[in-house]
C-alpha cells in the first residue's frame, strides 16, 4: 500500500480519536471512549504501515502538522474554540515547513 495513502488514513483515525478525546470528557462517556482507543489503534498500525517506507522524521513531520491543522480545524468549527491571528499564522508555517520537506527534500522516503 501506498505510504502516503497509509499516513493519511492514520492522520484521519487520529483527529477521528482526538476529537472524540474531547467528548469522551475524560474518558466518563462510553462511546466516545471507544472511539478513542480504536481510533488511535487504527492511527498507529497504519502509521507503522508507513514507516516501512517513508522516512519517520518526514512522516511524523506530516502527521503532527496535519493533526494540528485539522483538530484546530475541528475545535474552531464543532467545539467554537477560538483562532486568533497568531494561530492561525503559526499554522499557515506548520504547513509551509511541511511542504518544504516534501517538494523539497530528498529525505522523505529512504
């Protein structure tokens, strides 16, 4: 399988399992509890997956930019946490920096 294809299924189970952290209100609620565990199983086999070919530095790069984007994505529309200016910055260089290893870089896959 594809190692980009595998990253981004892991990076989709664990905004999946963050966001359900956050309604799991400490880990009290059932479902969303469950949620979590099978979440962050799925996000860490198929992130093993990856690594078989992508480089962990590059793929954790990706991951952790990913998740930072989409679960600020996800706290600003279902939970209405607030984005400021400087956030919203600091994301637009999380995902610069990522974009610069990937088009970039020849270290991605070794």
């Amino acid at each position: 399988m594809n190692a980009y294809l595998t990253l981004s299924i892991a990076i989709l189970a664990e905004v999946i399992a963050t966001s359900a952290l956050k309604a799991s209100e400490g880990f009290s609620r059932p479902i969303p509890s469950a949620i979590v565990v099978v979440g962050y199983g799925i996000a860490f086999y198929c992130l093993s997956l990856t690594l078989r070919t992508m480089s962990v530095g590059v793929a954790y790069a990706i991951w952790s930019a990913a998740g930072i984007v989409l679960i600020s994505a996800i706290g600003w529309i279902a939970f209405g946490q607030k984005l400021d200016a400087a956030a919203m910055i600091g994301m637009g260089l999380i995902i610069a920096g990522v974009l610069v290893v990937n088009l970039l870089s020849r270290s991605s896959l070794h």
